[in-house]
C-alpha cells in the first residue's frame, strides 16, 4: 500500500480552482435563464462552459490526491509530472534535505526564491541520474531530485528529520527482508 511521504500544496490547488468554478457558475447561470429563440447560442455557451469547468475542476481534485513523494514496496515515488511517478529502488535513496531554488511561477521577480526539498540518488546506478520531470514542479539532474517547495506541503526542518527518519526505517527494513532471504 503506498504511503505518502511528501503531500501536494493544497492551498494553492484550491485556489486554482476558484477560476473553473467561477466558469462552471457562470456557464449554469447562462444556459438557465429564459432567453429568446434569438440567444439560444448564449444557452449552448454556457453549456460549454459548465463542461470545461467540470472537467477542469476533476484534473485539480486530482491532483489534489496525488502527492510528491511516496513509497511503495521498496520504491520512492517522486510525483513530478504527469502520468505514473518516478519510481527509485529505496535503497539508491540516500537522503533528503533542504534548498533553495527560483520559485518558478509565472509574473514572479526573478529574484524570488522557493525553499525546495532535494532528495540525493546514489551514484551506484547511473540510470537514476537523471529524468524529464515538469519544470513547474521540480529538476532532476546529476542524481539530484528537487522538488519545489511551491507546490508541495510546507517544508520545515521536522518535515526533513521525518523524511530521513522513514527513509532509514524501511531501507533498514528492506535490508534485513533481502538478508532474510
């Protein structure tokens, strides 16, 4: 069963949901009224929009159940793009710690800068040093996974000794179920 290890920022997926369902509010208030035969194309406008409203408010109610990193039977799942995570053996996962990086969000200062969660691959396997990943959520490079702190749960210092905690308990744990067998 997976546990989720890292959640998604959910204030600001709420947020991003206020202009679809400002779409769908308006879209119902237009194909409801009573109008004349003569702006039945504003009925089916609105129609339209309520649709696309919908359908955008279901993309953001998933990614609100989607987290950023997880673990599942030995993997680490790094949620940075769309589709199925990233999956990295928890043994190649050695640590994670704090950054800091640009914050990457449109009409930001450049000079702005985000408090990211960097988690560090082991170079013992060179196919884990690097994937394409959505540049909004993160880098990975150079065995390097970033994960920017805009759009993940707030990162503190207790966040990362919990991370790093879990990380040793089921590595240590994988450990003794490999030297068991």
């Amino acid at each position: 069963m997976r546990e989720i290890w890292l959640k998604t920022n959910r204030r600001a997926l709420m947020f991003g949901m206020l202009p679809p369902l400002l779409l769908v509010v308006l879209g119902a208030v237009l194909s409801w009224r009573e109008l004349s035969f003569d702006l039945v194309l504003l009925k089916w406008l609105g129609v339209a929009w309520c649709v696309v409203g919908v359908l955008l408010l279901g993309v953001l109610a998933t990614q609100l159940r989607r987290p950023r990193v997880a673990y599942d039977n030995g993997q680490v799942l790094f949620y940075l793009r769309t589709g199925p995570p990233l999956a990295v053996p928890v043994e190649l996962v050695e640590a994670f710690f704090i950054g800091q990086g640009p914050v990457m969000i449109p009409g930001a200062p450049q000079h702005d800068v985000s408090v990211n969660l960097v988690a560090r691959i082991s170079q013992r396997d060179p196919g884990y040093a690097q994937r394409e990943v959505k540049q909004a959520l993160g880098a990975w490079c150079d065995s390097y996974v970033t994960i920017r702190g805009t759009w993940c749960e707030p990162l503190n210092g207790e966040l990362i000794r919990r991370l790093n905690l879990r990380l040793r308990e089921v590595s240590e744990e994988r450990a003794s179920q490999t030297a068991a067998n």
